[in-house]
C-alpha cells in the first residue's frame, strides 16, 4: 500500500444506506479523510481523479450492465475490494425484486461488512485494520449471542419466528431488543447451526420453508435449501 491508502467508494443498485454511514462518522470523518488519499467517493464530492486504488468499497447489488460495467473496472483498479452492507454482501432487497446479485457472483470479493445500513462501528474496524496493513476479521458469532448478552427474553418462546441464530451478529441485537423477531438482514452467520434452529422453530409450527423464506427476504441465495450457508 501507498504511504496514504487510495480509497474509493461506489454505489451500485442500492439506497445509498451504506455510504450515507460514513457520512455520518461525523467525529471521525475528518481522521479518516486525513490518513486516506480518498480517489473516489461520487456522493460526496465531485472530484474523482480515480486510477489505481488500494482499497475499493462497493455497495449495492448488481441489476443492470452499467453496475457490472462499474464493478468491473473497480475490480480491474482496486488491490483489495470490500463489499458495504446486505445487497452487495447476500443481493439484499434488489435481490428480492427479482434480479440483484451479490457482487462475489461476479467479481472476487476480499472481505465483506453486511448489515442493512452496515454499522457504523464494523465500518470504522475495519478501516482501522485496514490502515494498519491489516483485512478486517468476520465477527464469529451469530445475532443470538448478542441478544442473550443484553439478557432480553427470547421472542421464540412468545411463539415469534426470529433468525437470530442464523444470521450474523454485529447489530447488537437491535430488533430482538425492542421486541421484534430477527429478519436476518446481516445475512448468513459463519457457521450457522440450522438443524438445531429447524427443531427449535418445528415446536412452533413453522417449517424449514417457512424459516428460509424470511431468510430470503435479505440473504437471497445465501442458504441452500438444506439450511447451509452459501457464499
Ligand atoms: S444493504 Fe440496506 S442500506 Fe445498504 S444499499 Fe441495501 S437496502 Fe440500502
Ligand atoms: S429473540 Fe431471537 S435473537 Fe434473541 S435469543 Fe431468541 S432467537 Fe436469538
Ligand atoms: S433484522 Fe436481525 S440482523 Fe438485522 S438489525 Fe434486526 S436483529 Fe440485527
């Protein structure tokens, strides 16, 4: 790497949701902006001299030819490319219209940060291990985890289809704790325990459909149909 990182960031089909949570670093932007040389980032500034890059983060799923013309040539320029939040992780929302892809279906894919926006602290990580030399680590553990260390009351046991043991941890368990099941918009934990999830949501009544299909909503093709985790 360059003594200054060259950064860019790029939206494909998407909200904008992932790259609006680093606008919003408002105490650290400043920090980051100072320790990159940042070559690309069209929402927040027209100039872009763009060229070679250390590190590119992508955000959106892929849906028309002008996103994998970009993700092409991103790919072409960037040492590392790290994708930015659920579509561009799993296909998210645009795959549930019928036609995202997840940018590893076409292109290699150095590390990804999922989370539908992605979470201000995972991205201030692994920008940190970044600069450092350094690839971000995956957090291990799924939403379950998070959710019985801030000791909330387990939504399954009020008969609620939650995914919280499948999906990957990192939110802090944020909707388990206001009262609303998990709907796995992180995507597909590292290692997720299915078969067990599958008996524990059978004594409610729901299916191994039933349980994939509101996987679906976020991960897209991030499950096969026997529960393991694809991608
Ligand atoms: S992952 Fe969520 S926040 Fe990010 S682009 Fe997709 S819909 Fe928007
Ligand atoms: S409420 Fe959901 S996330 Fe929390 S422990 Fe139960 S299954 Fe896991
Ligand atoms: S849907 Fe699940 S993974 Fe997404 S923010 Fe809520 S608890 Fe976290």
């Amino acid at each position: 790497m360059s003594a200054k990182p060259r950064i860019g960031i790029y939206g494909l089909t998407s909200c904008a949701g992932d790259q609006l949570t680093l606008l919003n670093c408002e105490d650290e932007l400043l920090a980051i902006l100072d320790a990159v040389d940042l070559r690309s980032f069209v929402m927040a500034h027209s100039a872009n001299p763009e060229g070679e890059l250390d590190v590119a983060f992508v955000e959106g799923a892929v849906t028309q030819q002008s996103d994998l013309d970009l993700l092409t040539d991103v790919r072409s320029r960037a040492g590392l490319v790290i994708a930015i939040g659920t579509c561009a992780v799993w296909g998210g929302l645009p795959y549930l219209a019928g036609k995202g892809t997840a940018i590893s279906q076409h292109i290699q894919v150095d590390f990804s940060i999922p989370g539908c926006p992605i979470e201000k602290s995972q991205l201030l990580n692994a920008l940190s291990a970044l600069l450092h030399g350094d690839l971000p680590l995956e957090l291990p553990y799924p939403v379950c985890l998070e959710c019985t260390i801030r000791e909330n009351n387990c939504l399954l046991q009020r008969g609620e289809i939650c995914c919280g043991s499948l999906t990957a941890g990192g939110c802090g368990a944020r909707c388990p704790s206001h009262g609303v099941a998990c709907m796995g918009c992180r995507g597909s934990a590292l290692d997720p325990n299915y078969q067990s999830a599958q008996q524990i949501l059978a004594k409610y009544g729901y299916t191994p459909e039933d349980i994939l299909q509101r996987l679906a909503l976020f991960s897209g093709e991030g499950f096969s149909k026997e529960g393991e985790r694809v991608g």
